[in-house]
C-alpha cells in the first residue's frame, strides 16, 4: 500500500446524467409501476481499461449522492438542494489515488439512485403528464428497484462483470442485493456496517421518521412543492436518525461545541437547555437544506421493505449465498455501531459460512459509532486495499 504522502485529491468532477427507458420499453418497478423515462446521476473516478475489468461500482447511504470523491461545486439538477455541505465528495478519504480504492488502477463509478434528488429520477423531478414534481405520485420504490436501474447503467457504461462492489449502511443492503441477485456479475463484495435484513429496531426508529414527516401539517400527503415544506417533520426525522449515527459519548463530544439559544418560537413551551439538545436541533436544520422530504420517505420505505429472499428468489440465506461461491466477501463491524449493531454483520458472516461462500470479517474499534466508516479511514483502508489488489 502507498504511503499517506503519496495520496492526493481528485480534484475537481461533475456529474452525468444518464437516460433510459421509452414507451416500448419503459422501467418496471417491482411494484407493477412503470416509468417510460428515467434518469440516473452519476459520477465516475479513474479511467476505465481497454478490457473493462476494473470497475468498482459504489452505493451510497440513505441521504447520500453521487458525488464520492473529489470537488462538485453545481449540479444543475439538485437544484437548491445541492449545497456548500455536498461540495466535498461523501467518501473522498477513501477514493482517489494511493487510497483505499486507488483511481489509478480502478474505475469507480457511484450513481444516486432512483427515487432521489439529486439529478436522477425521483419525487422532485418533473412528472411529464402534469408538467409538475411527481411528488407522492412517484412509483414505490424498493431496493431491488435501485439496484436493477444501476445494473442499466453498466450495461450502458459496457461493464460486465464488476471487480466489486461496495456499500456502507443501506448501501451495503443494495451491496448484497446486487450481489446475490447478479452473481455472475460482481467478483468482490465490501460490506461495511450493514446487513442482509431490516432489524426490529431499525424498522422503529424508521416509522418514527416516517411519522415525523407525514405528520407536519404542512406535507400535504407529500404535494408540498411550491409551498411551504415540511420542514419541522424532517428535522424531527433527522434528529431520531441522527443519534443512531454515532456514539452517545461522541454525541456528548460534538455537542460541548453548541451555545444553547433561546427558542423563538411562541408556539412551544419548552426551550433547549442542553448542549446536546441544540447539537441534534442543529443538524436536522442543516439537513432540511439539502434534501427532499419525499425522497427520504421513498428511501426510507425500500429499507423497511427490504427483502433480500423475495428479491433474490431464494427459500433461505443459504440457498441465496450459494450462488456466490465465486465471490469473496470483506465484512466490517463497528463495535460501537448503534444503527447497524455488529450482531448484524454476525448474522451474514454465518449464512456466509454456511453457504461456504469465501469471506473475511473485520471489526473496527471505533469511538466514533456508525459514521467510522465516513470518518476515519485509517480503520479500514489497509484492509480494503488488500481485498481490492489480492489475486
């Protein structure tokens, strides 16, 4: 591995769109719903060889983008959404040259899904038979849905077989979809801080974002656009979301920073009297900023629906993991992971075992919870580049 002098920046990349879908051959979502048009945005790092075998296909988490590695200051088709917080690519300490997955000897390619807002097709875009934002009329979206529109994408990009595939949180649930449903097409499986099933808990946390949102008076049953947003229900989702993210004790941490201010609003009784308190306020305002109430109900839905079996056409784990016999897995844990407790990585590693699939499991230790993965590099870099360059 190279050395962190050797390591440089990206620089500075913009985001394609690409298209599909006509009237004789429109995108069949897993619900029965259709769309004759869709659009994906996507960014790509690197170049891709002659023999097109060096392609690393990335999926990002629930609020995240395209935008991977590397600067983007403008993408026209995010709109007001795109702001100075995305400039920086999600996952830039980890893509570019001399790093986990160095873009001198691979292609990496991150596409925001479907049912998103940041350029590909979603709840925001414009609904070609009224002239206006789909808004609730966007077709239900399941991860299977994601994974079958970016499986279009490297059919148009000419990619075959990917050398991996990689996925951090729900990411990492598309990950394993993908690689289970399109086993002949994937040879490497990176699977950081996830799983193969939506837990109990998770499914609570999630209604109680989905709550938040549809009960601010002003959703409107999601057909908002051009009025006033739901942005106090977002915020609340955020907030229940936010504190899964990371550690209690880095929590306390961050939020020693914030000046609790006093409330302006008349309407409450209650004003912030904890640092934490202001700290969790403070990023679900933040978030309200940059993404779409609509897209996170549609994203947040294809988790609580995730059915890998249904999906994958297998009667056990066992029986799906078979198929990937050819594969080999690289597995991370973090032990202070409150979202993706690492009994859920535990629960893969055994079906993998069983189906005598090839794999490695990894545990982090990390004070930083979840969010390690977006943070600390130094932790699962040597362990990623091993997997990626290993015959």
């Amino acid at each position: 591995m190279h050395s962190a002098a050797e390591n440089k920046r990206i620089g500075e990349v913009k985001t394609r769109l690409f298209r599909f879908g006509d009237k004789q051959n429109p995108f069949v979502f897993r619900s029965g719903e259709k769309l004759e048009s869709v659009t994906l945005a996507y960014e790509t790092y690197g170049t891709l060889n002659p023999a097109k075998d060096n392609a690393i296909l990335v999926y990002h988490a629930l609020s995240g983008s395209q935008h991977a590695a590397g600067t983007n200051r403008s993408v026209p088709a995010a709109g007001r959404l795109w702001t100075n917080e995305l400039h920086r690519g999600w996952w830039d300490d980890f893509i570019g040259p001399g790093k986990a997955i160095d873009t001198r000897h691979w292609f990496v390619i991150c596409a925001n899904y479907i049912g998103g807002c940041y350029g590909s097709s979603g709840p925001v875009s414009r609904n070609p038979r009224t002239g206006k934002p789909f808004g609730r009329a966007f077709p239900t979206v399941m991860m299977g849905d994601i994974v079958d529109a970016q499986i279009q994408l490297l059919n148009h990009l000419g990619i075959d077989v990917l050398h991996a595939v990689i996925g951090g949180s729900l990411g990492g649930l598309c990950a394993v979809n993908h690689a289970t449903r399109y086993a002949d097409r994937v040879k490497r499986v990176i699977l950081i801080a996830s799983g193969i099933e939506t837990s109990v808990l998770q499914r609570i946390y999630n209604y109680e974002q989905i709550c938040a949102i549809e009960e601010d008076k002003f959703f409107q049953g999601g057909n908002y656009y051009g009025r006033k947003r739901p942005d106090r229900g977002l915020t609340l989702a955020r907030m229940i979301s936010h504190k899964t993210f990371v550690s209690l004790d880095m929590l306390s941490e961050r939020a020693r920073k914030e000046v609790v201010r006093p409330e302006e609003d008349k309407d409450k009784w209650y004003w912030m009297s904890h640092p934490v308190e202001s700290y969790l306020r403070k990023q679900g305002l933040k978030f309200v900023n940059r993404f779409d109430a609509n897209t996170y109900l549609r994203i947040i839905d294809a988790w609580q629906r995730f059915d890998l079996l249904k999906d994958a056409e297998g009667k056990t784990y066992r029986e799906v993991f078979r198929r990937c016999r050819a594969q080999h897995y690289l597995v991370f844990s973090i032990d202070s992971d409150a979202c993706f407790y690492p009994d859920r990585q535990e629960q893969l590693c055994q079906e993998l075992k069983g189906a005598a699939v090839p794999f490695q499991h990894i545990t982090v230790h990390s004070e930083k919870g979840h969010d390690s993965f977006l943070l600390e590099p130094e932790l699962f870099t040597p362990h990623i580049y091993y997997m990626l360059e290993r015959d």
